[in-house]
C-alpha cells in the first residue's frame, strides 16, 4: 500500500498529513494566524482557526470536515471544553466522528490542538 505525504518539507519534523489507502491522517493542528504568525488571546478564534488549518490540510490531501471518522482533541485546561464544542458544532457537520478530548499540556502559547484520521474522498465526491 502507498504511503502519500501530503506538503512534506525538508528538513521538517512532521507532515502534515500523510494518505494511506482510503484514510489520511493529520498532524495536530493549532490556532495560529497564517498571516501574522499569532495565536489569539480570544480561546473561540483559536478554535476556529485550528479548524481553518484543518479542514485546509484535509482538503490538500483530497478529504474535508465531512469524512472524519476519529478526532482527538487537546485542550490545556478542561473548563474550555464548552467554548470548543460550540465552535466544534457549528464548524463539524453531523453526524459528527467519534471523539476524544483529553486535558494536556501544550507547547505555548497554544491552547487548543486537534489531529484526525479521515476518509479520502473519491474524484467523483470531490466534484463541485
């Protein structure tokens, strides 16, 4: 079976997101800002733009926020996790994947983290 790395970069310590078979599986993706490099103070726009570097990600390896099939999630404190779900319910369309959302301690300044494993989807789904 094809292993595909999906945007590798030399030298990197990850990628992204990598294809096997039917299924990609993602690296943890965090809420910074492409354009400045930020992370928000505001704990739902960080959610929010985790999910963008997601759903980004999902799509480059031919999947979106539709076939996940598993979600981790990563929160630094457990008192956040009603703010993420509300941003995880209006952006995850149901029914929803199987989910687990663990307490952790994260690299700083980030608060929140999510990685999936997700179905790719065929060139016939894929079309507008």
């Amino acid at each position: 079976m094809t292993i595909t790395h999906i945007n590798a970069s030399a030298g990197a310590t990850l990628t992204p997101a990598v294809v096997v078979g039917d299924l990609v599986y993602t690296a943890g993706q965090v809420g910074i800002d492409p354009t400045t490099g930020a992370t928000p103070d505001d704990f739902a726009a960080e959610v929010e733009l985790a999910l963008e570097a997601l759903e980004s990600v999902l799509a480059d390896a031919g999947s979106d926020l539709s076939s996940i099939v598993k979600a981790s999630c990563f929160v630094t404190d457990i008192s956040l996790v009603p703010v993420f779900n509300e941003v995880y319910r209006a952006r995850i369309p149901e029914p929803r994947p199987a989910r687990s959302t663990i307490e952790a301690r994260l690299v700083p300044p980030y608060r929140f983290e999510i990685e999936v494993v997700a179905r790719v989807r065929t060139a016939t789904e894929r079309r507008p």
